[in-house]
C-alpha cells in the first residue's frame, strides 16, 4: 500500500479494530453460505425433486457469479461509502437466503445462489479494502489477514455444519438461520464503521484502467495458476486421506479440523510477511506447495512424516489466500478493491481449472499421483512469481 493513497479521511483509523472484527465475523458467515451448500446437496436433491447433479449447479452458479457478476458489481459500487454499501450487501445477501428458505423451488435457490455469490465477491474486497484503510500502511497485510480469519473458519465449519444441519434442521432451516446471521452481520458492520472511508479517488473508469496493466495481468495468472495448483489436490482431500492414510471417515473429518488449525497459523505467518514483501511470500507459498506435493506419495508410510506434511500442507493452503489478494490489492492502491475482487475471480477460475485436472489425474493414474499434479503446477507458478520479483519496480 502506498501512502500516496488517500484512503482516509478523518478520524477513521480510531474505529478500525471494532470493524475488522465485524468484517471477520460476517465474512465468516458469508462464505459458510457458500460452500455449506455441499454438504446440503443430498438434501437439496430429495426435497426439491431434481438429481444430484442438477443439484450441484446450485455450487456452480455461486462460484461462476463470484468470478464474473461480482468485479462488475465491486466495479460499479466502487463510490458507495462503506458504511451503506457493506451493510446493504450483506441485508441483500441474507434476506436472499431466507427468501430461498420459504420459498422452496429450485430455481428460486439458483438464482439466490447467484445473487450471494456476487455480493461474496463485493462484500471480501470492500471488506478488505476498508480493513487495509483503517489501519498504517505498515500493518495493512495483517488486516487483511484478519479479514480472512472469517474466511479460514467459514470454510472449516461448513462441510460439518452442513451435514449435521440437512439432518436435524432440515436444508432450508438451516439456510433462513444462516440469511438471519447475515442480517445480524450487516447491523454490526453498520455500527463499526465510521464514515469517510474514501476507498475509490478516482473515476470507475480510472479504476477499470488496471485492466490494461501488464504487470496487473501477470499478477492476476500467478494468483489463477497457484490456486489451479491448490484445488488439483485439495479437491480430493478426502479421498488422499482415506486411501493413503487409510483413515476412517471420523479421522479424515479430525484431520481437516487440524488442517484448518494450520491453515489459521499460516493465514498469520502469512499476513506478517506480507506486509513487508507481497511478492516474495508469494514465491515462498508457491515453493511450499510444490514441496508438499513431492511428499504427499509418502503419506501413510510413517505416522511421523504424516502430521508434518499435513500441517505444511494446511499453513500453505490458507497462505495463499492473504498472500494473493494482498499482493494484486497493493499493486492497484487507487482501484484495491475493484483489483481483489479481480483476484478472487481468477482465484475461482483457478479452482475451476485445477480440480478438473485433478479428477483427471485421479481417474487415470490414481490417487497417489495427487501431489504430483500439484507439484507440477506449483512450480509454474513459482516460476512467474520468480518473474514477478524481477520486474517489480
């Protein structure tokens, strides 16, 4: 960040603790809204009659909004004060799911499911954009980190909660409890957060204009290469630990509970070092990455290796999130926000590009090839991070 930006006005910076704990807490809930629904799938395809695939579209069409709708929507809300915009997203986002909840079509939570998944990407840029203005430049890394302590700890509760909510609650009590907290989010953000935050000086148009960056294109492939890299393996999470472990279903769900655990330390390592230089830990998650791929085949031969490999895995895994949106964030400090919504669109095309690769590799050489894939990608993209130290300015 830098401290030619005028991203604040007044007395802000005194409110920020209060708001980025608001921020977490809502950023929480909103992704536990989004990857909930996978473990709500069985339930969803039984209530609303239609099969499990088609069920599936309503996962599809949270994260095809996210990468798409929501730079757009990020780009034409860039002017709204924080302190209307943030809450009127997450009103939006949580009157939308109860509206799901009584009116159970599947069509209707389609279009919901599109609806949140662009307001996820606004809400976490803006979120973290704000997080970044009230704080010294010097500390900015780590608000956003603490932004997305919410977003580590959504992502953990979610397959769980899920599961245990389809069956004692029921799929759409469970989504009218979730579109309640997010009502609830909105009125204490509202409350956390001074006005004045002027977090877009210049026009939509001078904002749009990082699009003809170089150096902004190339920042946005290393994040979509690291994340294909990240969710060629972590995709199948479940099936490396069941197969290579040999774990029962109770352990595996213990493991991922440790593997969050991790992922909270690393999202902290991360956020410090980030601080000081975007890029380089960046290339240091990168390298991490393809270092556990290389060990993943070993996993089941000692439990030894076992813990050390997996804690790696989990520190790297939640590094990447802080250490991507920070960096493209302070490459574009006059357009941060409309540039993380940016980076958490090719993020998700990342997703969507290494999970296939994934399931390919999976079905043709097996699971312990896993890593493998991994590694691979990792290392291209350690490769373009390594270009990206070079020709910073």
């Amino acid at each position: 960040m830098t401290s030619e930006s005028p991203l604040i006005s007044g007395s802000a910076v005194g409110r920020g603790g209060l708001a980025v704990a608001a921020f977490a807490a809502a950023a929480s809930v909103v992704v536990l809204v989004e990857f909930i629904v996978v473990g709500l799938l069985p339930a969803l395809s039984r209530d609303l009659a239609v099969t499990l695939d088609r069920a599936g579209w309503t996962v599809s069409a949270f994260a095809l909004s996210a990468a798409i709708v929501g730079p757009c929507l990020t780009l034409l809300a860039g002017r709204i004060d924080p302190k209307d915009g943030l809450p009127a997203a997450l009103a939006i986002y949580g009157g939308a799911g109860i509206a799901a909840a009584m009116m159970p079509d599947f069509w209707v939570l389609l279009a919901v499911r599109i609806v949140q998944g662009a307001l996820l990407t606004y809400f976490i840029s803006v979120a973290s954009h704000a997080a970044m203005a009230l704080t010294t430049p010097d500390r900015a890394a780590r608000a956003v980190g603490q932004v997305n302590v919410g977003t580590i700890l959504g992502a953990i509760a979610a397959s769980p909660l899920g599961l245990w909510g389809a069956d004692v609650l029921g799929w759409d009590r469970l989504y009218a409890c979730l579109g309640g907290l997010a009502l609830i989010a909105a009125v204490v953000t509202r409350g956390s957060l001074p006005r004045g935050l002027i977090l877009a000086p210049s026009t939509m148009m001078g904002q749009a204009a990082i699009l003809g960056s170089r150096r902004m294109l190339q920042h946005l492939a290393l994040s979509l290469t690291l994340f294909a890299a990240m969710f060629a393996s972590y995709g199948y999470v479940a099936v490396i630990l069941l197969d290579a472990l040999q774990v029962t279903a109770a352990d595996a769900a213990l493991i991922l509970i440790g593997f969050g655990v991790a992922g909270l330390i690393g999202n902290a390592i991360a956020s410090a070092m980030a601080d000081r230089d975007p890029n380089r830990t960046t290339a240091l998650v990168a390298a991490a990455l393809a270092a556990v791929g290389l060990m993943l085949p070993v996993l089941g031969w000692h439990w030894m290796l076992d813990g050390p490999i997996i804690a790696v895995w989990g520190v790297a895994h939640a590094a990447a999130f802080v250490a991507c949106q920070v960096r493209v964030m302070m490459l574009a400090p006059e357009a941060a926000a409309f540039a993380g919504s940016l980076n958490i669109s090719v993020c998700n095309v990342g997703i969507g590009i290494g999970a296939p690769i994934g399931g390919w590799v999976l079905s043709k050489f097996g699971p312990e090839w896993l890593g493998t894939a991994m590694a691979g990608i990792a290392a291209l993209a350690l490769v373009l991070s390594l270009v990206s130290l070079r020709h910073r300015p």
